[in-house]
C-alpha cells in the first residue's frame, strides 16, 4: 500500500483529537491499490468509555448511514467488544461521503466496511511469519531478568516460568549459576515483531535436577509433558499470582504482626508483589466466598476437589465476572494484588486449607497421574528424541544463527516430529 501523506484539517481538531491523511486509492481485500480517486481518511483512538457508534458520530455522518456501517460491521466483529486505543479509520470522498472504514485492534487482522453500490464488510488477514528461534543463558540475580538480558522481553520470561509452575517456585527457588534452555516461535508481520508463539522446548537446570517440558498436541490441545509423558501440571500452582518480587512472609505457629505489634500465627506464604499483579486461582474450583473484612481486606475463597480450599487476601481488585459459585479454572485470573485490610505493602496473603486444618502451600505434593495416551506414547518417544537432537545440534554449532527459517537445519528435523507443535 502507498504511504499516506498526513496534514492537519481545522474543522475536526476543533471536536476530537485525530489528525487526518490521504488514502491514494481504494484497498482491495487482497491488499491491492486501484486507480480510484483520492479518500480522505480520519484516524480515531477509542477513548475511555466510548462506543463504536459515538465514534462514527464524530466524523458527522448521517444516521442512516451510520446504521447501515453498523449493522454490516456486526456480521464481521462485536462493536461492544472494541477497547480503548483501538483504532478505527473513517474514509470519505472529496464530497464527504462514506468510502471505507477499518477497524484494527490488532496488527494481525484488519476489520473492514467499503461502500461502493452497496455495503459489504470483510477481515483483512495480515501475513504473519513464524521463525524459530533458540535461546539458552545463565540466571545471575533472578530468572526473569536473566531471559530480558538476552534481548527478549518479559512476556517470553513469563510464558516459560508458567511452564514449571507445578515442579518449582521459579522466583524463590532459583539462584545465581542456574541454567535455561528455550525453544520457541517468534511471530513477525512485515518483518517487525508481532508476538511470541509456543515454546516448543524449555529446560531448567540447577545443581541438583534438569526440568525439562515438551509441548505436544495429543488431539486434545497442546500440553507440557516431561520425557516419560507425564504431564508437567500439578495439583496446586506453586505461586498463584504472574509474578513477584519476594516472600515475605512464610508459613509459621508465630510471627510478629506489623500492625497488631504482638506475635501470632501466619498460616500462609506471603508474596510481595506489584501493584494489580494479576492472581491466579490456584487449581480448579468453585469459589465460595467473595468479600471484605478488615484483617484481610478484598479477599477470596475458592473450594477445591479432595478436601482443599485456598484464601486470597488484600487484593486491589476481583477480576471481571468473579462470584460465589462461579467455576474457576487453575491459573485463571480471578483479582489483582493490592493492599487492602491490614497490610503495610502490596502482597498477596495465600493460605490453603486441607480437610479444614491450614497446611503449607509450599509443601503440597504437586503430582498428577495424566500421562500421554498409551497409543501415542511411541510416537511422543521419537519426537523427544527429534527435539532433544535438534537442540543439541544448535548447541554443537559456533556462531550459528539466532534466526533462521524452516528451510533451514530446523526444517529437517520439524519434519520428523509427527506430532509436531506447529515447527
């Protein structure tokens, strides 16, 4: 597509905050220019609670017109479901009359309203380009840190703790000279990044174990399993909450309260963490209790199978939909940290309760029986032994590439895999 050529336009400064551009020529579904005169085009950045109509009310188009745009862009996307920084662009002829509207809440897809003789709406699928990348490194201070310094960015570091949840605490359980290994997809859109995509591989290795995780589709959907086929999900999260900064306070009969100044007992684990740090409900369940009280503020009670219930105290907020008697599912975002009720800091209280008694999350056997299925568990040996052989062989190679394509020493290999998680 051409590049458009910005300049201000006074009339519509004075109503809302947009700037204004030239589309030369009307875009195809394919992506194409013709030879169609000029469109003048308005950007809009959805607001703070404004609607997709009010929108369209401020680029001062008739009623009916704006019902027709409507109701053809309900066939492609939901207006309610748009969100503030969405972007929607507003194109008109030299006479003002509706051409074109594009809606985008996301780089890889374009929601588009044209009207030429009639209304029509379609998406405009952008191409996304998936390489494979590989990345392995030492832990220095912490785990998430020692990830970003390979130039990578949280949300990688993140998708591979969430990986060992169940086997350990990535964040107190981790210390300097610990090793990572990772496998994984990079997703681009006109060659600048867009998202990550699977880790495909992910170990973790310190002076007493390796943890290893293989992602594999056993028709069900994509799950980690270990060497054996064991699933790497466990009973309790170790962690329930995204991330943190320490514990800060452990599970013991007597501890000094900082604000009743006397010692009591802390029947939970205490996670310092940011403010609004998404909390996770720490395994399957039905939530019993939603509410306040003063000690521990905003809090939350989920029932679990087998006798287990978990607390989750102090928090800044519920997520959305949150209730008594809502089923949750482990690592659902159910609140936010925050500091509500007796807290001097922002942490997040979690205490677990087995047949009633408190017990120590931090010691909960974490096993679960899911295996892979018999019949695939042949299959599943020689796609651990492809991606343990492909991993080894980039480990083998000096200097060998950071990125590379499936024409590559990869795509050997990813043929190979069966089963293989989308290589």
């Amino acid at each position: 597509m051409k590049k458009f050529v910005y300049f201000s336009l006074l009339v519509f400064l004075l109503t809302s905050f947009i700037y204004v551009r030239f589309l030369k020529g009307e875009v195809k579904k394919d992506g194409t220019d013709t030879d169609r005169k000029n469109y003048i085009g308005v950007k809009y950045e959805i607001g703070k609670g404004e609607t997709f109509i009010q929108i369209l009310r401020k680029s001062h188009l008739k009623k009916d017109v704006i019902d027709s745009i409507v109701k053809s862009f309900s066939k492609i996307y939901n207006p309610k479901k748009i969100d503030v920084k969405d972007q929607v662009f507003i194109f008109t002829d030299e006479d003002f009359n509706f051409r074109r509207l594009e809606y985008k809440n996301d780089p890889a897809k374009t929601y588009v309203v044209e009207y030429t003789s009639k209304y029509k709406s379609y998406v405009i699928d952008n191409r996304v380009t998936v390489s494979i990348e590989f990345l392995e490194g030492e832990v220095v201070d912490n785990l998430i840190n020692a990830i970003k310094s390979t130039g990578e960015n949280e949300k990688l570091a993140l998708k591979f703790t969430k990986i060992f949840d169940w086997r350990f605490d990535v964040f107190s359980e981790v210390k300097k000279g610990d090793k990572f290994t990772i496998l994984f997809e990079k997703k681009y859109i006109d060659g600048e990044f867009y998202q990550y995509g699977d880790i495909i591989y992910a170990s973790f290795e310190n002076d007493r174990n390796l943890y290893e995780g293989f992602l594999f589709d056993d028709g069900n959907g994509k799950f980690y399993y270990d060497q054996n086929g064991n699933s790497l999900e466990g009973t309790f999260l170790k962690a329930p909450l995204a991330t943190y900064y320490r514990i800060s306070s452990r599970f013991t009969s007597k501890r000094y309260h900082p604000i009743l100044k006397k010692y009591i007992p802390h029947y939970a684990i205490d996670y310092s963490a940011p403010k609004k740090t998404p909390v996770y409900a720490a395994s399957d369940g039905y939530i019993i209790y939603v509410g306040y009280n003063y000690i521990g503020g905003k809090t939350i009670r989920i029932d679990h199978e087998n006798g287990y219930s978990s607390e989750y105290c102090h928090l800044h907020g519920y997520a959305k939909g949150i209730k008594v008697g809502k089923f949750v599912k482990q690592g659902e975002v159910i609140g936010y940290v925050g500091k509500t009720g007796y807290a001097t800091g922002y942490h997040l209280h979690f205490a677990v309760k087995k047949n009633g008694k408190f017990i120590n999350p931090l010691k909960i056997k974490n096993e679960k029986s899911v295996t892979i299925d018999p019949s695939q568990l042949k299959d599943y040996k020689i796609y651990v032994d492809n991606v343990r052989t492909l991993v080894l062989g980039i480990k083998s190679f000096k200097n060998f590439p950071s990125m590379f394509s499936k024409s590559d020493f990869i795509f050997k290999y990813a043929d190979t895999f069966g089963k293989s998680p989308n290589i």
